[in-house]
C-alpha cells in the first residue's frame, strides 16, 4: 500500500466531483471511517454512520451527492457521487494488495486421471488437486490446492474452485462460477425409507447443476438429486454454511446468506432473498421476489412477492406484529383484573339494588 | 441413460400391477412428475403432487395402490404398489448412471505411514489421502482423496470416507459407515475454564465411537469426548452442518437433519428425530422416539415419546398452539376496550340511578 | 490406560482432601458417572449430576468441598477440592492417551513454495500440506495433513493448524492459534451491488487478523474484510460451524458458541459471549460482558453488560417474559368470555330496571 494519488486523480478515479478540499492533496491510503488516519480516503455506504463523518480522521471521503456539508466534519475534502459504496470498489483496487494473477499450469503434485479435457496452457491446478476421469475443465478456470473434481464433472470457462472445495461426480458448473474452500457440492442427499426398524438409504443418483456467475460461499453444502438436478440457477450468490437439500431449485438472481438452510424438493422463483439462519420446508413454492428476514422458518408456499419474517413466516408488517403482540399482555392482564373488580361491584350493587 | 422398458417389465421390476396403460409401451427414461416427458415414468410419492398427475407430460407413474383414477391424466399409465417412493428406487437404479464401483488399491501419492493395518488388495484409498500410524483400516474400505485418517483410528468393514473428510486420531468406527466431504470427526470438544480472566483449555483425550450403518452429511462435526467417548449409535442418520459436542450419545437409528446442533453430554434415545436447525442444551436426556420438528429448542430433559416444537419445546398441539396464541391478542384488545366503555355506561348509569 | 495410582497420590495430584477411604486404594481408571465402573474415579462437575453420585459404580470421586457427605453413595471415596470439573483435567492426563507430541520436520510430500520463511528444524509440516510464497510459519508451530497456508500469511509461533484447515492469502495469526479442522479463514466476504438485475461482486481485498491464543473450530468460517481487517480478539474460542462476516471486530476473551453468525461489520466488546445458534444482524455494537443465550436474535446495539435472549434478543429476564407470557392468552381469552357474558347480563338487567 505504498502507491499515492492527488484528490483530482481519485475524483476522475471514481466518477465524482470534488466539493470540498483541494485538488492537489494527497491521499496515500484508505480505511473506514472510524479507522481511517490522515492522508487516508474513506467512504459514508450507510446513513447509520453519518455521526462518524464528524469525527473521522480521513483527510477525504466518498459521499452521496445530496450529503449536507455540515454533516462532514470541517477541513474534510469530499468527492460526491451518486454511489460511494461502489465507488470506493475502484479506491481499493488502486490502494490494495495485487490480485492473485491467474497463471496456467498444473502442479507436478496435481493427480489428474487419464481421460480428463483440459488444456494445461490454458487451466490453473494447484498442488494436491485430484481431478477424476471424464471430468472437463473450461479455459481459464483455476483449481486451487486440494480441492477435488469428481468423475464426469463438466466446468465452464473461468470458474474458480478454491482450496479443499469438492465436486462430487457428474456435476455440471456453467462459466465464472466460483466456490469458496470448503464447499461441497453434490454429496448424497438425505434420503431414507424406514425398512423393518431400519432407516434404508435411497440411491442418490442425480447430479447438480450450477449456472453461469454463481458465487458458493465456503463450507456451503449442495446435496446432488435423488435423480434428475439440484439447479442453482444464474447468478445466484451463496454464502458460507448454507444447506441446499437434495432436488432443490433456485432461480436466477437469488441471494442465500449464511447458515440458511432449504429442504429438499423446494423451489425458488428468480430474485428471492434469504437473510440468515432462515429455514425453509421442503416441497415448497417460493415466488419471484419473496425475501425472507434473517431466522424466519417457512413452513409454506408463499408466492406474492415482497417481504416476510418470523416462524411461522408472514409478511412483514404482520410478522413483526406477531413478534411484538406478546409485550402486550401484561397490560391486558392488569385491565382485564380491573374489569373484574368492577364488575363484581356492579353486581354487588345491582343484588342490592 | 439410453436404456428402455416395456411397462410391464416395468411392472415387474417394481414389484407393482398395472391398472392402466398398455403393456408393450416402452418407457426410455424417468423425472419427476414436473420435470417429465414423453417417454418418463414418474411417481406419485407425496399427496401435495395429487394436482400434478392431471398435468403432468411422463407417459407412465407409480402410484399408491388406492388412487382414484380420475386423479390421474387421461392416457397416462398407472402402475399401483404400496410404496411409489421406495419403489421408485428399482427404476432410478435401472435407468441411473452406473454406481462408482469399488476398486481396490492404494493410490501412488496417498501417504500411508509406517505401522497401518490395511490389505491393500481389499481396500481402496485414493490420491494424497493420509492415514497415520497404528491406524486399521476393515476391508472392502474406500478412503478417498484428500481424506484424512489419524493416529490409531479404527475403521470397519465396508466403510466410505469421501474427499477431504477428516477423522481424527483414535477415533473408533463400526462397519459400512459413511463419512461425506469435509466431515470432520473427533476434533476436539469446546472446553474452557476462566483463569485469572483467560479462557483456559481443558485436554479433550476421549474419542468418538460410531457405530455400524452410520451415515455422516458434508461438513458436519463431531467432537471428540473430554473423556471416554462421545457415542453415535448403530443406524443413525445425520444430515449436512450438524453439530455434535463432547460426550453426546446418540441411540440407535436418530435421524438428525442439517444444521441442528446438540450441545456437549445430551443423551438421546433409540429413533430420536431431529428436524432442521433445532439446538439443544447440553447435559439433557432425550427419550426414545423423541421428534422434534425444525427449529426447535430443547432446555430441559424430554422423556415421552411423541412430537415437540417451537422454543422452549412443547408437546406438538401445545407448543403450535403456543406459536399461534399471539395473533388472538389484536382481537382480545378490542374486546376488551369495549367491555371498558361498556362498563364505564354501567358505572355511570349506576351512579346516575 | 493401563497406569494405576493410590487414592493418597491422586489427592495430591489434584490439590485435594481424601474424605472419605483408604489413601492406599488404588484407582486404576476414570470415567463419568454414569460410565464409570469399579476401580474408576470420577467427579462431581454439575449439581445436577448430584443424584449419579448415590448411583455411580465408580471406587473414587472428586467433589466439591461443601459436598453433603450423604449425598454420596456409601463406600465411595470421596477428594474434596475446589473446583473438580478443572482438577479431573489432572486426573486425564495422568490416565489419558500420550499426547501426540510435536515433532520437526517438513514431510516429503508437502508443497512448500519458494519464498517461505520457515525454519524446518523448528516447525512441523504434514503430508500433503501446502504453503504458499512469502507465508512466515512460527518457529513451534504445526501445519498438518493437507492443510493450506496462502500467499504472504503470517502465522506466529506455536500455531496447530489441524488437517484440511486452510488459511487464505495474506491473513495473520498471532502466537498459539489453534484451528481446527475444515475450518476457513480468510474467504471472500459476502458482498455485491445490484447493477442491471445483476450481483456484480464487490472485491474484497482486507485480510483476516487472529490474535494471541485464540482457538476456533472445525468447519468454523471468518470472511476476510472488504479491505482493512475482520479482527479477532486475543484469547477468543469459537467453536465449530461459526459464521462471522467480513470487518467484524471481536475484542479479548469471546466466546463464540457452535452455529451462531455474526453478519459484517459488527463490533463485539471484550469477554462477549454467545450461546449457540444466535444470529447478529450486520454493522452493530455490542459492549463488553454481553452474553447473548443460544437461538437469541440480535436486531440493535447492546451495550449493557449482562444476558440477553429472544429474538429479538431483550434482558434476560424481559425476554424469558416475552417467551412465556403467550401461555397466559388461554385464561385471558376465559376471563374475557365471562366478563362479556357479565357485562350482557348486567346491561339486560339495567334495561329491564
């Protein structure tokens, strides 16, 4: 991180127009607001840090057009543009470290089978990586170091399987489809049937499907079809320690946060989101759209689109309510008590009357 | 999958009576009732697909013996047993891509140290998998690449460890036990004291115990005991991303499905089932035929068979119920102001007489 | 497990007082309560295990001091000491499997770029393991069986980095991390702007910084920052299947239980600890000596010192409230019913009058 740049430069760098401070200052670094130090460039991505632009120690920052300059602390110079937060995306490429190149190749310690379609000029395979027979790699794809491709795997043009990921055999990956360490694709899904007291397995013999642009987080965990294809659909994004049961389907576009976990056979629309920790039933119909808050439980279809949360899941407003509604009772108690007390005095009196 | 069937070897192979549908038609593949073409069997496996049969494109299905065939397309071939979800299995089988067979050997790069039991004419350990010392390894074993075996485990017969799972030393598995990718066993229980305000480890030296017929999902952990052992008993099924802590015991044939997590000396029964994402506490005692649906919490020891849900958990009716009651609370409030003003008339009538 | 040792010497051994037999009887195992048999000795860790202690095959038992000697089953010797859930840790090792010692030396079949600093008399490296060019290993420390060091990490001295764990480019560790198996440290945060329908990927390009004694678990993920640093504090354990996001900060001494998550940007104070399965939503604050309880949901900024539970996650005692307070609708939807029936009666009467 020892690279400098003048304010003029940054603004042209991001797209912004400067609106306080001078062109030719030097910015020689960056950080977030509450860790920045002079001479480094920061960014305000969310209003809830708004206070922290009072008090930053940045010598400049990224900020929505339409910012307040008295919300900036004074001598704060500020280059204002419609998105700070995909702005600053071009500040970390000129300040960070140099992206791991991709360097064709295969290791002298890669294991590939015989009967493998990759081009050695073309591909990436680091040591240890296992690569079985039938498998095809596309052009500009990297196998990281001990992460295993299965028999019969087909992967697309510059996917990028990191470090101990697993693709188990015959499943399909599109192009850039890229899978953190860790992560298992296609083991058995979780079938049984209950045979004289006994849990019998059930042949798992479909495969996965994953699309083009893709993104699979580490230690997430697809589970192959009991026949036909578990299908992640286009550009989904998968984070760390999600469960994607056996036949699932998602649509295009989807975002899947951490330790989400859907049962088998359910389907999503295009576009849905989960938040975290959120489970979701099996055999189920998800709509286009449908976002679930973080640890919902969804124990049905629910296709209008829009927001929901709680467990059982409802919409937004209502969930919410739900969650609230019980704070409410100690109070109902109190005035239900009073009624009773009044009552039993207006029958007293009405007896007497 | 270029095999075909006439529907009554079809018939026959799963064991089924055809009550529509000739039997020279020949079928030339499978899918669900959804995904089927011309050409498909499919079957009827769950009563929430009965509207499917009407719409569906496959040229025969299996179906439970009872259906009413005015619930099925017309034209479609209807072949009646007892269990189409079991029986479908004989059909994946016949039409499924041929089974990874088991081929003894030891792979050149697999690292085998000096002091392991095992007949490398009888088992099969693939590419830079490690087995460590005093490590035995029953026959008919298939250790696959990347997997590590430590010091001193004991494997059974028949047993499958896929890519890149780990067991650690000492461990003790039965017979056919199957460890999927990434599944890490007997790593050490989460064990602390404070000491003079730093958390202080304490030695974990038991082991795990896994008994015959055990399925393990991906990237689930089980830790090894502080102590003795930490126990999965005979047929037991475990999902994806499940959490066993120290010195649990699991019964015989639990079935635990993903990201449920068991805090450290629970005790389990015998047919214990566990839904996705429920967590308990540790030191409990679960009975036999304990269920507890998704997203369970369990505090405290549960005995009597039968279903449990929400947090704490509740016997089913109760613990829905208890899910359901705060939606009553919009209603009492409204009830209850009325009967307030209600009240107040009265007073004031009473006053006024 | 073959060692024997007399009652006297285990009292001295475990810094205790034999109140109950013969110092020359000799304890020639150890075990659980439940577990233990006949020339055992076991401990008292947990009041609830009180009624074991009258039941208990074991010869010998550590005990609290205060112990109510009739609370023993009569015969069974009895050490009385301070704390023995710490002091059994004694009674292990002297009875527990050889540790597996810590021997030098790079196994010839790991992949050591060029551009290591390690000293290879100093440092122990497994098969299969790979590092990466310009990593720093400690001098002490063990990489084992596959796992993978990443470009410019530095470790510092007497890490375990246990089989399969692999640490991802340029992250740093201080001295005496442990991490286990499966465990990832150092993947790509979660993170992506809409641009055209479409999740463009947000670089990131920060590291992840592990400091002094600090231990997590298998499978356990922590997202490297977006840039800067996701931090994790000296002295935290977590346990296994932990997500935490990128440009999270936890402070000394955490206590991360198994299955929670904690969504970026969050902020944990020192000695914060979480049961497990709680869930943390992003970009929040959370004070020293908080303890959330397992399941808890964290929507907002706590900063107070204490424990928290529910979802959302309130004061201990509110949020025991919250859960509890539904099971009182029954009787007040009762209470409502009469008062309604009262009411009518009472307004009949008045009318009739």
């Amino acid at each position: 991180m020892s690279q400098s740049i003048t304010l003029q430069k940054l603004a042209e760098l991001v797209g912004g127009t400067i609106s306080t401070g001078s062109p030719d200052s030097v910015i020689t670094g960056l950080n977030s607001l509450m860790e920045a130090m002079p001479g480094d460039v920061t960014f305000l991505g969310n209003v809830r840090y708004l206070p922290a632009l009072k008090t930053t120690k940045a010598s400049a920052a990224l900020v929505p057009e339409n910012l307040n300059a008295e919300d900036a602390r004074e001598g704060l110079a500020l280059i204002r543009l419609k998105n700070p937060t995909l702005a600053f995306s071009h500040v970390i490429r000129f300040f960070g470290p140099p992206a791991l190149e991709f360097t064709p190749g295969v290791h002298a310690t890669a294991t590939i089978a015989a009967g493998v379609t990759l081009d050695p000029q073309k591909v990436c395979v680091g040591p240890h990586a296992v690569i079985e027979s039938g498998a095809q790699i596309g052009d500009g794809s990297t196998i990281h170091a001990g992460a295993y491709i299965g028999r019969g795997v087909k992967l697309g043009e510059a996917c990028v399987i990191h470090a101990n990921a697993v693709i188990k055999e015959y499943c399909v990956l599109g192009r850039r489809v890229i899978l953190h360490s860790g992560s298992v694709i296609g083991s058995d899904g979780f079938g049984y049937e209950m045979v004289q007291g006994r849990h019998q397995k059930i042949d798992q013999v479909g495969i996965v499907q994953i699309d083009d642009d893709v993104e699979i987080g580490s230690c997430t965990t697809i589970d192959r079809a009991r026949f036909g294809r578990t299908w992640i659909g286009e550009g989904c994004k998968i984070d760390n320690l999600v469960q994607i049961g056996h036949n699932c389907t998602l649509g295009k576009h989807c975002i899947i946060v951490s330790q989400t976990g859907i049962s088998g056979s359910t389907r999503l629309g295009n576009y849905v989101t989960m938040g975290g920790q959120v489970g979701v039933a099996g055999h189920l119909e998800i709509g286009d759209k449908v976002m679930f808050l973080a640890k919902s439980g969804v124990t049905k279809n629910i296709l209008e689109p829009g927001a929901y949360t709680g467990y059982p899941a409802r919409p937004l407003m209502e969930g919410r309510k739900m969650l609230s509604l019980p704070a409410k009772i100690p109070d109902l108690l109190d005035r239900v008590r009073t009624l009773e007390k009044k009552i039993a005095a207006l029958e007293g009196s009405a007896t007497n009357a």
